[in-house]
C-alpha cells in the first residue's frame, strides 16, 4: 500500500510542471492572436483614411475647372487696368540715299579691280574726264610699265597666237612621228620574225620544261572578260585588248626559253598557252600550245 501511495504521489509531482507550461502555452498563444487582430484593425484603418483623402483630392479637382474662368477673367481686368506702352514709330526708310552707298560700294570694288589688274587699260579709260586725277595717273603708269616689259597689248596677242600655233604643232608633229614609230615596229616584226626558231636548240623550250618543271606551274588564269571561255587562236587572228595588256606579259621569255619578242609584239599568257601578239593591232603572231602546266 505504502508503494501504490509512494507512486502516486511521485506522479502527481511529475505531472504537475507539464500542466503549467501547457497552461502558458495557451496564454502565449492568446497574445499573439489579440496582437495580429490589433495589427489588422490599425491597417484598416489607415485605409480608409487615404480613401477618404483621395475622395477629397477629386473634389477639389472637380471644383477647380469652375474657378478658372475667374481667374482669367481677373488677369484680363488686370491687365486692362495697367496703363499700355505707347506704339513705336519705325522712321521711314531713307530710298535715295541707297543708290548713292550702292554707287559708292560699285566704286570700291571697281577700285580693287584695278590695283589687281596688270594693265590698268579698262581703269585708266574710266578717268578720261579729268587728267589730273591721281588714279588716272597711277593707272597710266602702270600702263607704260606693263608696255615696257610686255610690250603693247596687240604685240601679247601675237605672242599668244605664235604659242598655240607652236604648241598644235608640236602635237602634229607627236602624232607623226608615233604613227611612223608604230609602222616602223610592225615592218620590223614581219620582215625579221622568223618562225623557225624552234630549231634553234637554244629555246628548246620543251627539254628545258622537262627539267625545270617548277617554272611552268603558274597560278591559275583569270580572263579579263565574264562569262568567257577557253578558245584556241590560231596565228593571223586579231585578240581583245584587255587579252594582250601588261598584266598578261611575259617580262622574261628566256626564263621559259623563248626568243626576245621583236619591237611592237610581246609574248602573253593566254591560259596555259603562250602567244605573241602584236601590241597595236592584237594580231597572233605566233603560238605555243600547252606551254604551262
């Protein structure tokens, strides 16, 4: 009995620290619940109060277009009662002192005109009236100065027309001798080209490939012209002169053991063929076929 006693009494003491924190628990729970309820209640209230202002701010602005006529009508008697300034009067334009200052300027320039002016004849017939006029004067001696170092102004004509003529002949004579050059090369060509030179074991072109092959293998070959194609020439037809321009040249025809081209021709790359052609008229003269690899 004594123990049955003993376990309840220690039981009850177990029991009873349990009870005081759920019992505080629950008041703390309490508390937090009436805080949140106050937050809310506050919140609420701050919103209607900015409802009510703004409510108040679009009264105001409904009541305010009425008074601006008011207003407006207040600044129009303002502005009636000031005393106004008076118009100002722009004076009348002065017409006939303008031609005189245009007359005066037009003098001016005609002055500067004729400090420039080398002869001065135009300014000196200006001044025929009065002899003693000091720039009638000055222009008269700059005449005689320009008369002594040039001579008169018929003998400047002479001059001039002797210096065209000489310079039209110069150019005659330019033209000349280039066609007399150009007829000169082309009877050079015919009469001393001679197509057997490839029995000369000199430009034995096709040995000499065979073991330098390095030399024959050039870039590829872009034509002057779109959209053209490979075509063989034959000797005694005529190329396009872009066919036959420096670029095309062959600056060295003994490096692929060719003979020197003769005045008027050159020797040019045309694909992988070698053709000599004649710079004037773009007529073949010869021609290697297959020469590049």
């Amino acid at each position: 009995m004594r123990k049955a006693l003993i376990g309840l009494i220690l039981a009850a003491t177990a029991m009873t620290p349990v009870a005081a924190e759920a019992q505080n628990r629950d008041r703390g729970g309490r508390g937090d619940r009436a805080e949140r309820v106050q937050r809310l209640e506050q919140r609420g209230q701050a919103r209607a109060e900015r409802r009510q202002e703004r409510a108040e701010a679009r009264e105001q602005r409904q009541e305010a277009p009425a008074e601006r006529p008011q207003r407006a009508e207040r600044r129009q008697r303002a502005q009636a009662a000031q005393p106004q300034p008076a118009p100002q009067v722009r004076p009348a334009r002065q017409t006939r002192q303008a031609p005189v200052a245009a007359v005066q300027r037009g003098e001016r320039r005609d002055d500067r005109r004729g400090d420039r002016n080398r002869t001065g004849q135009r300014q000196s017939e200006a001044w025929q009236g009065n002899p003693n006029d000091p720039r009638r004067q000055h222009y008269e001696r700059l005449e005689r100065q320009n008369q002594q170092r040039y001579g008169t102004a018929e003998q400047r004509r002479d001059v001039r027309r002797d210096v065209r003529q000489d310079r039209r002949g110069d150019r005659r004579d330019w033209r000349q001798d280039r066609r007399g050059d150009r007829r000169a090369d082309r009877r050079d060509w015919r009469r001393d080209w001679d197509r057997s030179w490839r029995n000369d074991r000199r430009y034995d072109w096709n040995r000499w490939r065979y073991s330098n092959r390095h030399h024959f293998r050039l870039p590829s070959y872009y034509s002057p012209y779109r959209n053209h194609r490979y075509s063989r020439f034959s000797i005694g037809l005529f190329l396009q002169p872009l066919f036959y321009s420096q670029r095309y040249w062959i600056g060295d025809p003994w490096q692929y053991r060719l003979p020197a081209a003769p005045p008027g021709t050159q020797w040019i790359r045309y694909y992988n063929d070698v053709l000599l052609v004649d710079v004037y008229s773009g007529e073949v003269v010869d021609v290697i076929y297959d020469f590049f690899w």
